[in-house]
C-alpha cells in the first residue's frame, strides 16, 4: 500500500495548536503524513493551487472552519463553496462555535477546577466563543497561550466528544473513514 497523506487546513494558530497536539497524534496512527497549513493568511489563488495540488497526488484533506456568524453548518459550507471553487463540502468541518469550544470541551470538572476554571460544570461547550473564552483565564498564567498548551495537556477526546457536537462529528466521522479506509471495518 502506497504513502497516505493528509492535510489539514486550519484558519489560525489557536486551531493550529489544537490539531497539532490533539488531532494529529490520532491521524498519524492511519496516516504517513499528515501536514497542517495555516490557511487563513494565503492568498485565495494559493489556496486554490493548495487544494488542486493536494486532489492531483492523490492524498486527502481537511478543511477547517469555525461557523462564527453563518447561521448553520450547511450556509458555512455554502459560503466557503462560494470562494474556493476546488474544495468538495465533504471534507469541511465547521467548528461549533469557535476553536475554543473545542479546547474547553476536553476538561472535565476536576481538570477544569485544578486549572482554576471557577465555572460551575460546563456540560456543554458548543457555543463558547473566544470572547467567552478568554473570560475564563485564571490570572495565574502569564498568557492565553500558556493557559491553552496547560489545558491541553489535560484533554480528554472521550470527554470532548460528551461536550461539543461538533467535535464529536469530527472525531466520528474521521474514526469511521479511518477503519473504513484500514479495512477494519466503518
């Protein structure tokens, strides 16, 4: 069997982060190579040749995107199918509300308490917003990034997946297409 490769098309650093530590650990264990491009300061025509490129080697892609103020998944897809004439909706996942939804998510009560996150138990992230986010940093870390590399060293995908429906879209649909694609079953 030949080289799979996977490309993961992220919007900034904070989502770039996230699949660096959380996401891709899990995708190397059914890909060669998975690579993460930070799309949000291309050009469109880059981004364009990104996606022609990737389509030609015959390797597979994720394109990443928070919903922000689309009102559903579907007119996210559409918007997005609207700018990059190369990109097939089946590969996009809209993250629910925002990246930071999806770090939350991960905590549970007693990580989120020895972290310092006074909330009373956050069952449900979806629509945790950056703004919403940064309100929670305890005063004990020297910055957002130090707050989020600590919380994910504590994140847990089966508690994510309780915790935000997007992520448990993501983590399912990828999980299924992986046993499907290894033979394993899906």
């Amino acid at each position: 069997m030949g080289c799979k490769r996977l490309f993961i098309f992220v919007e900034g650093e904070d989502d770039e982060r996230f699949f660096e530590k959380i996401v891709e650990p899990e995708l190397r264990k059914i890909y060669n190579s998975v690579g993460i491009i930070h799309y949000a300061t291309l050009k469109k025509k880059k981004i364009e040749n990104f996606l022609k490129s990737i389509k030609a080697m015959g390797a597979e892609y994720i394109f990443v995107t928070d919903i922000d103020e689309s009102p559903c998944v579907t007119a996210k897809k559409q918007k997005l199918l609207s700018i990059f004439t190369n990109i097939d909706k089946e590969r996009v996942i809209v993250v629910i509300k925002e990246i930071e939804s999806w770090y939350l998510s991960g905590l549970d009560d007693t990580k989120s308490k020895r972290l310092g996150i006074h909330l009373n138990v956050i069952n449900n992230t979806n629509n945790i917003t950056k703004e919403q986010f940064n309100q929670l940093i305890p005063g004990k870390f020297d910055s957002r990034v130090d707050f989020m590399l600590e919380i994910l060293k504590n994140f847990s995908i089966e508690i994510a997946k309780q915790k935000n429906k997007s992520f448990k879209y993501f983590i399912e649909k990828y999980n299924y297409e992986a046993s499907k694609n290894d033979g394993n079953g899906g």
